[in-house]
C-alpha cells in the first residue's frame, strides 16, 4: 500500500512539474530509440546508459530502491515496449514510465 500511495503521489508531482528541462539523449524520440535499437547501433547502448542513469537518480532522490532485483535487459525491454505504443514520446517519457511501473510492482 505505502509503494502505491508512494507512486501515486510521484505521479502527481511528476505531472505537476511539467517544466522540467531534460538535456541529451532524455530529448530522444521514442521513434528514434526503436530506430536506433533495430540497427544495432553503439548509440542504443548510450540511449539505454542514459535511461539507466535517470533511473539510478530517480531512486537515489526518492530513497526507494525499486531497482532491486531487476536488470537492465527488463528496463530495455519495458522502455522499448513503451517506446513501440508511444513513438512521439521521448526517452524521458518512457524512463518515467518505468520508474512508476517499479514502484507499484
């Protein structure tokens, strides 16, 4: 219940800080991370560095180790699924995503 209540009340905080600037690859279209992923690309393994790394930070600022027991071969599997449903999104979109996705597991 509390990681519930936790994601809940990040995801209004998330939502109500919409002028937030990210900077790099968190500007990276969702489209243009699937490209570069069939490619296989050095530079898919920077965009999947970078989710790691907002992420990373995203549990240090929050306290909640939801990165436990996890590794990075799932987070690239839910950013890429994301990034498939959601195309026009960006990087940063989808590193959300599955930051709240961890959180309610």
């Amino acid at each position: 219940m509390k990681k519930l209540l936790f994601a809940v009340i990040f995801g209004l905080c998330i939502s109500n800080v919409q002028a937030v600037t990210f900077m790099g690859l968190g500007t990276l279209s969702c489209g243009k991370y699937i490209k570069d992923k069939e490619s296989k690309e050095i530079v898919h393994a920077l965009n999947i560095s970078w989710v790691v790394g907002f992420l990373s930070g995203a549990v240090s600022t929050s306290g909640n180790d939801v990165l436990k027991g996890t590794d990075i071969y799932a987070i690239e599997g839910v950013v890429t699924k994301y990034c498939q449903e959601n195309p026009l999104k960006n990087l940063s979109d989808a590193s959300n995503n599955v930051f709240l996705r961890l959180l309610m597991k």
